[in-house]
C-alpha cells in the first residue's frame, strides 16, 4: 500500500513506524508487527506503532533510524506491506533449540541485525540462547568473521599493526593513553580505537576526550596514523562491526557478560581495524570479571580465533584484585596518565609499572628487542609524553596541547572519606568504586570521580582513604550515603 | 522532574514516553532506557523514545499504556525521574544463570511484568530461559500462583464449575460450542472463556463472535451463567492472569512454545475463572502440536498442578494427525457447529463424535451417571441445541438467534480443488490448512476460510478435495499459489 510519509525527527531507537488504527488493518498488521518500506529500490524493515492524533489515514510516520536509511523527504509516497518473519528468526529459534548454527545461518543473523529487521526482544532471544547454550569454537568464528563483513574497516598498507585490549572491569587502569605512546615512540602503528564508559567510571574514549576530539572520521584517523603512527580514538561511529553495538545494546539490559559475544565483540573490532599484533589483557581475581581458571580458558578461546584470522596474539593474565591508578573519572585519571608520562614523583606507580608491563609485552610481541628496557628509556626520556602531545595535536588538528592540559581539574565540591580505625584495608572493590563515581556523575562529568589515597593494606586512623568530587552538592551526599550504606571498603 | 504530559492518543505496545534530547540530558536517561512516571499516588514505569518535533523541552508524551494507567489529563505535571534496573531483572539473570527461583522471585516477577516494568526484551530473556533451562514443577506451580494472584477473578458460589481446555494446533476442531451447550443442559456450569487465533484460523472467541457478542464484562458473565448455566466469551478483556497475554506477545515473536509457561498460562486462567473440574485435551501426533510420548508426560505434569490447587483434572490424549470437521474459518465452523446441533444429517461426524466424548467425559469428571447416554440424548433431543440458542441469546441480550443465523454463508469468491489423481490422501496438514485459511483472510475475514469434502483416505481423480472462501479475488488467487507451491496435501 502506498503511505505518504510524515518525519516527526523522532528517534526510536529502532526503525518503527506510525500508522493509524485503520490504515494498520487494511494493512492486516498489528501493534508491534512487521512491515517493510520501500522507497526508491532500498528496503527496511520496522515494527508498527498505532497513534490516532499525529498522523492521518494513508499516512505513515517514520522513525529517524528508517529517514536516515531511506534517505527520504516529508511528504514522499513509499511503499509499505505487512512482512513475514524474517528468515533469522528461524535461525535463533534453532539455537534456542541447542542447535549449532551453519556458517550461513550466522551471517544471515548478523546481517539481520545490521539491517534493523530484528527487534530488540529477538536479540534478547539470540543473546540468552548464546548464554546458556554457548556456541562452538567454529561458531564464534564464523560469528567473528560476519561482525567484520558487515562493517566498514579501516585500511592501512602492509606492515605491522599493533594493538591491545583490556577485558575491562577494573577501575582506573587508565594504560591505554601511557602504551600507545610507548609504542608509537617505539615505532609501532597503533590506531587506537576505544569505547565510552557503559557500567564503568570512564572508557578511554571518554578519558581522551578531556583533552581531545575523539569522534574522527576513518579518512582522517588514516593521516594522524600515518603521519604520527598512532591515534587514540572512539571506535563507536567508525561503523566497525555495527552489529556488535546493537547486541550490546541488548545484553546492558539486564548488564550481561555473554562470551561467545565477548571474543567475537573483540576480535571483530581488532580485524576491522587490521590488527596484526595483538596484546589481551585478562584482569582476574576477586574483585575483577573472572577468576584464575576462567581467565586461562578465555585467553586459549582469544588464541585459537586469532590464529584463524592471523593475528598474533599475546594474552596475558593480571591481577585485577582492586582499582589501579589513583585517579578514577575522565579528569582524574586524564590527570594520571600525564603524571606518568610526564615521569611526576607523586605519580601512581602501580598504573606506571602496568603500562610498561603491557607496553614491553606489544613491543617484543613485535620483535623489538630488549623491549622492557626500551620501553623505559621511551618513558624516562620523555619520548613518550612527546608523542602522546603529538597524537593528541593531531586529533585537535592544531597545537593546543598545553593549552588543554593547563586547566584540568577535578570537580569543585569533593569530600574526604576517612579510615575508622587502624588496620588493614582488605577489600576495594572495583564494583562499588565504579558504582560510587557513577554516582559522582561519571562520566557525563568529566571532572567527577574519586582520588584514591590508599589501596589495600595498611592504613591508620583517620587517613583519608580517598577524596571524592563531584560538580553537584546533592550528589556528593548521595555518594556519602551510599558509602554508609554499602561497603565500598573494609578494614580489618 | 516536574513535566507537562503531551497526549497522542499512540499505543505503542508498551508504556513509552517521547522526550526532547535536552529533557532526557537533564534526567540523565538515554534512549531506551527506563524512567518513572507518578501522578497522584500512583507510578509507572517507561522506556524512553526522543522526538524533536512533537514535544517541547519540559514536555513528556505519553503513550496510552502510560495514560490508561495514571488515568491523567493532558497538560498536567507529572513527576519524571530515571529509574534503575527493577529488582525482577536480576532475578531473570539468575534463571540465565540456570537457577532455581524462590516464590518471592517468581511473584515479583510476574508483578513487574503485569505493571510494565519490564520491557519486551527483558521478557524474551525470561521466556528463553525458560525455555532452555525448563522449570521445576514447583516453580512452574508459584508461577501459576503468582499469574493468578496479579489479575482479576470470576467468583461463582460454591458448586461444581466445570471447564474444558485444549492444547490446540488442530485446524477446525470447534468443540467447545457443542460441548459447552451439552454440558449446561445436563445443569453444569460452565462459565467458559476462550482466546481469539493467535496464528490459526479460528480461535472459539472468534466463531461465537459470528453471531454473539464475546466482549462480556465479569459482572454481566456471572449473571448470564448463573442464568442460562454457562457462557462462550473472550477471555482477553476480563484481565485474568493478565502477565500471561504479555508474555504470550513476546512468545509470538519466534512463535514459540514454552512448556512451563504453557502449563502456568492455562492453569493459571482456568483458577482465575475458579474451575473446580478440568478436562484437557491433548492432540498429539504427526500434524499435532507433540507426539504421544510428550502428550502423557504433558498430562502428568497438568495433573501435578491440578491437585496442587484442588482441581480435579482429567486428561485426554486424542489423535491430531488432521483437521476435525470440515469448515475452517469463523463462519465456517460455526455452520459446522450448527448442523450437529440441528442435527443436520450432512453434519461432520468426526467433529461430532469428538465433541460427545468430551462432553461425556466432562460429564462422568463430575459425576454424572451413563455420561456418554445422556450426552447423545441431549444432543439428539436438541436440548443442546436450545442450551446454544439461550447461551447467545443471553450474550446478545436479546432474542435474535434466529436472524443471526439464517445469513450466516461463506464468502463470495471461491474455488475448488480438485484430486488431480485416485488414490489416498496421505496427508493433510493442520498447520498448512491454517496458513491457508490466514491467506484467505481469517480471522480477520469471517466469512473466509476452506470447506473441507475429504479427509484423510480415499479420493478419485477430480473429486472436489476442498473448497476456499475469501472475499478479495486476489486473496483467493495468492491461496491457489501457495498450493501449488507448498504441499498442502498429499495423494499417493
């Protein structure tokens, strides 16, 4: 049936049209059912929403997500029919059912997803049917390898490509920024892509934007590599692996760890950037994502879909007991990094020691010789902090550096949260730590967060543990109240 | 934040608000994610959609779930605020986790999806859950407790109230009308509430709607049935274990059935409706919805629950391989229904002899002496007959079965198709017909469907097979492909 279109610049979060009652029944569709769109030889997929007031018989309204698909103007006529259940329905109801998914199968899912034919309910189905059923080593692979075909990628000539990824989970652990540098300084090409904050304090992205355009085009990101070896960019518009976004979408719903998803969410990115040279953080431990155990098994899953695509890979296991870094919120652990790179006495030591703990490990992954001690000699002679200026110039398209770094500041309300009584600090669990900034108003603000004084192991009384900042009065006191209330922290 | 409601008459399926960007920024939500709304006491929970266009900054559009709920005016203020994960959303990431749930868990569950505080996606990790992990029989009894206690009832006085259920799958096969009327007139009450086709051709709902209003308040069901004995109403706008129509919407997504919540979601009406003795029917087989095998596990698990809420239950396991009677559509088979109740000589045998035995067994569960004599003496004398005429009469409110039956006729257009061998028809499949009679029209289209002249069995060649009704030519004419390119049945 032909509908004239109606644009109410309305963002659904998926595509979804508005039609009236009676327009939906000469459709034969219901709330909630499927129809297609055509206009102009393109075809999307969207759900029905039934409004009276907004929009009239033969009239459909278009959700934004079907606008900027169909690249359509008001007042245009498409075509909308009733749609069937997609072919990828079928498919997850098979893995519902435990069954292993064919190489086809899975890029016809992946590729649904991609093209908005699913709604969010079906992901959920896919998601859990992942969770409980799992898929084979093959699966995840052809997984991978459907992310990485429908998405863009970034192409650089021949030659090494390194990279890193941390599994995350742990608060402050702000390397990135200090291993990027090492290495670039080192020689390497590292075009650093990096997520936002979902549960945590700060993603990288977010930390890097206290000082730097982090929302770069694929073109320009290709000349700041080129010209400076490396950036240190959000990854979340460059359209690589697409599909992932979405599944994470979902899987933040009930904030689920799906691993199948995790090693094909990760690896698609890695090779659709090019990664050659890949460097895997697994951060264990009580206060961390996964134990021990679980944390080898994962790093052998990391390796077998690395071989598969040719990447070398280094997995390595850290201790992710606690926050690591003094800084926790962009500003604050923004303020870290330059205190390491700019080699500060009162910088944090743990946070140093890791950063060149990974930076060493990437660079003799590489082949670079005697990496430990050059990757020291990068940092002491401060190459490194040169070539973290560079990058950071490179993104703002002009030489602001200092300028940018001059004010940076933590938020102006901030409290002291004192020590009880003497003893030990035996627990500082990342959770809480990432829960209480979020409170703060991490990492919408960027100044927001705490400043840790202490980690765990002695402490006496009446120190300050840690201070917290926040731009909102009221939320320092929620912040409070939830210390009171929750244990952040124990001494014993 | 203090917002002025915007109304749009829009029944999006779901409660969902419309939030500028700038609004959403200052109650730090993002789209899709949940808000709280309260008016007067009373709170609600939504997934937010941003519009620039529709609402203003300071504005909230609410969607007629929300409306319906706070029972609100436009340009009222109501109280916007970001809302957390609900409690239940923890307790689906446990049964992900494939544990056992406690009765608190499941009831806070069903609570929540009762007052929308779950969105679909959230549901679909339940139901998939559910489905991979199954459920123990206690907890498939808390859940049928819990669907219960968050709806509304039918309170009868105290007395046997007799109710039958099918499991379904089976194309025609409209007992319920007959069984129904025979059951009244040997004086059992029988207060019975039946669902519209979800993907079949004809739900009972559906064929009563051919001559009687099915949309019945509770009030006005208890005053037909203690009158007339018994009633065939939609159950769908009584609000009886109303969590169950939502999950029912989710399931329909991938058009999957969930053993535990098919157990709960029948149980769970038939206690609402305050069923003392319960027949279920069972059609298993190679056509049917399960085998013989799982049909005797299915019963006993009905039975487990049955006693557990003081229901005497029976079960029945009949033969589904095919369609039962020969019209399949609304008016199709209430003409069906009507010639065994006239005791019309061309009326379908099959139909009526199921309708007897269910009707006797019913019958003998309540302790009615020679059931099966005094069934077929009832049919034969037309006192079921004159039973229907006072159930629809009843639900009419007046006297006009008559005239509502004497233009009851197929649709205009139709067509015949013919063996186009000898030999048997080998088989004939419930599901095909359904998709079939769904491309005629049905439900939608009463009057459409197929007439059935054979079943499975003998057939010569050019004999007529079946006969489709539709009312648009091009309905009838896609019905006549989907034949040639599908088996819908088979002659060998």
């Amino acid at each position: 049936m032909k509908l004239k279109t109606k644009n109410f610049d309305w963002l659904a979060g998926r595509p979804v049209v508005i039609l009236t009652e009676e327009t939906a029944k000469k459709l034969n569709v219901h709330l909630d059912e499927r129809v297609s769109i055509s206009f102009e030889g393109k075809k999307i997929f969207a759900v029905v929403d039934l409004f009276q007031k907004i929009v009239k018989e033969g009239e459909v309204g278009l959700s934004n997500e079907i606008n900027s698909y169909l690249k359509i103007k008001e007042n245009s006529l498409v075509e909308v029919s009733s749609a069937p259940l997609p072919q990828s329905s079928k498919i997850i109801k098979k893995k519902l059912y435990n069954q292993i998914l064919s190489q086809e199968e899975i890029e016809l899912l992946i590729s649904d997803i991609v093209n908005n034919k699913l709604t969010e309910a079906e992901i959920a189905y896919f998601i859990a049917a992942e969770k409980i059923c799992g898929m084979s080593m093959q699966e995840i692979i052809y997984l991978t390898k459907a992310m990485v075909d429908n998405g863009k990628k970034l192409n650089f000539e021949n030659g090494i490509i390194a990279d890193k990824h941390c599994i995350g989970g742990i608060a402050g652990n702000r390397t990135t920024p200090i291993v990027v540098s090492i290495c670039a300084a080192a020689g390497l090409k590292m075009p650093k892509t990096s997520s936002r904050a979902i549960t945590s304090a700060a993603g990288t992205a977010d930390v890097i934007e206290t000082i730097a355009n982090v929302e770069i085009s694929s073109e320009e990101i290709k000349k700041i590599v080129n010209k400076v070896g490396a950036c240190l960019v959000w990854g979340g518009s460059l359209g690589l692996a697409p599909s992932d976004d979405k599944i994470i979408q979902v899987e933040r719903l009930l904030n689920l760890d799906v691993e199948p998803q995790l090693l094909a969410s990760i690896m698609s990115k890695k090779i659709s950037v090019g990664t050659t040279h890949l460097l895997i953080d697994i951060p264990y431990g009580d206060g961390a994502k996964i134990k021990k155990s679980e944390a080898k098994k994962l790093g052998k899953k990391f390796k077998l879909i690395a071989k598969n695509f040719g990447i070398n890979l280094r997995v390595v296991l850290t201790e992710g007991e606690q926050p690591i870094g003094n800084g926790i919120g962009p500003v604050l652990e923004m303020l870290d990094v330059l205190s390491i790179l700019k080699n500060k006495e009162y910088c944090p030591q743990d946070l140093r020691e890791k950063a060149l703990f990974l930076a060493s490990e990437i660079m003799d992954l590489c082949g670079i010789k005697d990496a430990r001690g050059k990757a020291e000699e990068i940092l002491l002679s401060g190459m490194a902090f040169q070539k973290f200026k560079e990058i950071i110039e490179a993104q703002n398209g002009k030489k602001d550096f200092e300028a940018r770094i001059k004010n940076l500041k933590p938020a102006q309300f901030s409290k002291n949260i004192y020590a009880h009584k003497s003893g030990k600090i035996i627990e500082l669990k990342n959770k809480k730590i990432n829960q209480l900034c979020r409170i703060l108003g991490t990492p919408e603000s960027q100044k927001a967060g705490i400043y840790l004084n202490k980690h765990l192991g002695e402490v006496k009384e009446n120190e300050v543990i840690f201070t917290m900042y926040s731009e909102s009065e009221q939320k320092l006191q929620e912040a409070y109240n939830f210390i009171k209330s929750d244990n952040v922290f124990k001494i014993k």
